[in-house]
C-alpha cells in the first residue's frame, strides 16, 4: 500500500464584476477567470434562463491551467459536503447541464429580478458572496445549472478568513464546508435548499448479511486478492496507529478500537488477532449474530471482540474511550457521514485515530450503485474528515483488483 499526500489548497476566492446588464440577464465575471469560449457566451446563458425551469443562475465548465476539469459547479448539501464536481477529470466530461448548489467561479449570467433581490453587485463582492447569493438563490425555489457549452479558465478555489466562514454559518444556521443534513432538513424544510432528493434520500435497505451469511469470512478463505487486500489494510491501520499514538515497542497491544459498520466481524477478528481491544457496532441485527458466531470459534492474544446492535444516532459508547476508530467500506453508505464523522471524534480520546476505507470514485460508474450514497475522491474524502475535527496524516490506496482509498487521521484539528 503506497502512501499518498492529501494536499490542502490555500487559493482564494474571486470578486465579481458586471460584464454586461440585459434586460434577460445580468453577467458577471470573475477576476480569477482567463479566457471564455465562446467569446461571447451571453446568448446560451440567456437561452438556458428561458428554457431551463426555475433557473435563476447559470455559470460555465471550468477548466484547469493543465486543461483539466477544475468544476462542473460546487455542491453543499451533500452527504461529501461541499465540493467541486468533476475536478482533475478530462475537459470533455460533462456534456449536459449539471444542477448544483452554487457556482464560485468563472463566468455566471443571474436573472435581473434575481440579481436585484439578493442585493445587486454589493452580493458579489467578497470572498463567499458568490456561495451565498446561490444558497439564498436556492432557498428561494430558484435552480443554479452550469452549461458545459460555456467553458472559462479558472482554477481558483474557494477560500475565506473565520470571520467570514462563520458568518455565512450564522447566516444559513450549518457549517456549509461539511453540513450535518440531519441539521438543514430540519432549519431549512420545505425550501429549495433540500432540492437533491437523489443525495438526501438513503440507500437501498442493505440485504448482504441476509442474503449472503458470512460473506466477508467466505471471501477471506477462498479468495487470495480478498484477503491480500484485508491484511494490507489491517497492517496498515496497525501501523499507522502504532506511530501516531506514540506507542513504541509495545505496538497495539490494549489499544480500544471501534468498529465503526462491523458487519459479520472478519476485520473486528483481524485487529483482535494483532492485539487490539474490539468492540464492533453495527445497525443490522443479522451481522452481529454472524459476527458473534465466527468469532467465538477463534481464538485471541488478547480480548475476544465484543459486539452490540446499535440504531442510527448518537453512538452508545462513553466519550473519550476509544483509541482507535475504523470505518471499512461503510461512509459510502451512510447518508449523513458528518454526524456520524462528529460521533466518532467524540467517543475517540484526544489525539485518537480516525481510519476511513472506501472505494474510490472514479469518473463513469461507481463501484456499487445501488448500495452507495456516495463514492469519495482521496482529496473528497481527506477535506470532509479535516472538517469535521481530523488532521489526515497519512493516506494511500489498495492495489488492483480493487480501487480503495484509506485515510488515517488524528482527532484534534482546529
């Protein structure tokens, strides 16, 4: 398993300026933004203001200096939290209008009425107005779209002071880098900020242990990638543990360890082996059963694992017991990662450590369409957990058959 940086961008936001002023449109320009093709993009914006139902804004495919895919427009309201769709792929992605939450950069062309009732050009002015005027223009029913026919070089990213992220804080009542959407359900129902019923509603009801027993146990014995790829991330967890919480010569041994979505116990099993204190949770019943079953038939350096059934919620463990937090191919799941993200950091010590496995997404498919919510980039993922009160540390990925991603971070950050 090779180790990755999870690089942070420190680029700033753009300001705003009028371009030009219709009686159909108002277009606005970044100053980040370079060249814009078509020259004159003011006719498709203008057409898509009519055509498009409820939209009040629209902006352009953004493009990196390399010719990369920087931003098909920014979500927020989403399980990842905010973040820009399509970054790092190929220019031609994206053929169809995208709906979003906010458009941050490049060029946007605001229907006249819109643009005056959230304040005119004062809106735009400083580092996250072009954010808020969007979210506002959302809370209102009004639809942003961004045109992959309109495409701008602009690759600046959208970066604020604390006064300024709080502000907006204040102003919409959630942190809007990483929303608790439990938290804006309830401030904002019945506005058009919930309007992604696809990323709000939860996953299909998750049949695996029902229907296949054991899987996990299976695929360890009969299938050597399987089990190349559960000790590799065993190891690298132990690892990573190891040094993080200064623990020396005397390795994980005692170290409490959260199972976080254990499923029928196999990697719960692999930790207790190299040491670690186990407790595994789980919200389907079936799993902690098959859980408790295999495991009873192993034997342990240490403890033998502990399993509990647990609903969705607050987590009922005591706060600051846990050394360790592991959550293997579950955040993909869960359709409100940030609180679950906050629990963990809660019920972990000062300075424990946080490990998340998941498949990493890839432009074309995910790997489970039916079961995921939502699929992580590494950088999607490293920026959702340093939100949430991480410090990544250390990342990597697994080898091929599969495409995981693991992030190892410590509890704590600012």
């Amino acid at each position: 398993m090779t180790p990755t940086s999870t690089p942070r961008s420190t680029a700033a936001a753009p300001a705003w300026s009028t371009l030009r002023r219709t009686d159909d449109v108002v277009l606005l320009h970044a100053a980040s933004a370079g060249e814009v093709r078509p020259d004159d993009p003011l006719p498709a914006f203008a057409r898509a203001l009519v055509t498009i139902h409820r939209a009040g804004i629209v902006g352009a495919k953004r493009l990196s200096h390399d010719g990369r895919l920087h931003s098909m427009g920014e979500m927020v309201i989403h399980p990842k939290g905010f973040h820009s769709i399509g970054r790092g792929l190929p220019a031609e992605a994206f053929g169809y209008p995208e709906e979003v939450d906010a458009i941050t950069g490049g060029v946007m062309a605001v229907r006249p009425d819109l643009f005056n009732e959230l304040g005119g050009e004062t809106a735009f002015s400083g580092a996250l107005d072009a954010l808020a005027a969007c979210l506002e223009a959302r809370r209102r029913g009004w639809r942003i779209i961004t045109l992959p026919e309109v495409i701008v070089a602009d690759d600046a990213k959208v970066d604020c002071s604390a006064a300024e992220h709080e502000s907006l804080v204040l102003r919409f009542g959630f942190d809007w880098r990483s929303p608790d959407l439990d938290a804006v359900r309830r401030l904002h129902a019945g506005t058009g900020l919930l309007w992604n019923a696809r990323f709000l509603g939860g996953p299909a009801r998750y049949l695996k242990y029902e229907s296949r027993p054991a899987l996990h146990w299976k695929s360890y014995a009969e299938v050597p990638t399987y089990r190349s790829r559960a000790e590799a991330i065993v190891k690298f967890i132990a690892e990573q543990a190891t040094t993080l919480l200064s623990r020396g010569t005397s390795g994980v041994a005692g170290l409490a360890l959260l199972d976080f979505g254990c499923g029928d116990g196999l990697f719960s099993h692999l930790f207790a082996q190299r040491g670690f204190s186990v407790t595994g949770v789980d919200v389907e019943s079936s799993a902690i059963a098959q859980a408790r079953e295999k495991t009873d038939q192993q034997a342990y350096p240490g403890p033998r694992p502990a399993f509990r059934p647990v609903e969705p919620g607050p987590l009922p463990i005591p706060a600051a017991s846990i050394d360790v937090a592991v959550m293997l191919d579950v955040i993909e799941h869960l359709p409100n990662p940030v609180a679950v993200l906050q629990d963990l950091r809660c019920v972990l010590k000062p300075g424990g450590v946080l490990a998340v496995v998941t498949p990493e997404w890839q432009y074309g498919g995910w790997s489970d369409a039916i079961y995921h919510i939502c699929e992580y980039t590494l950088d999607e993922l490293a920026s959702q957990v340093r939100t949430c009160g991480f410090a990544p540390a250390q990342a990597g990925r697994v080898g091929a058959p599969y495409r995981d991603v693991i992030l190892v971070a410590k509890s704590g950050a600012s």
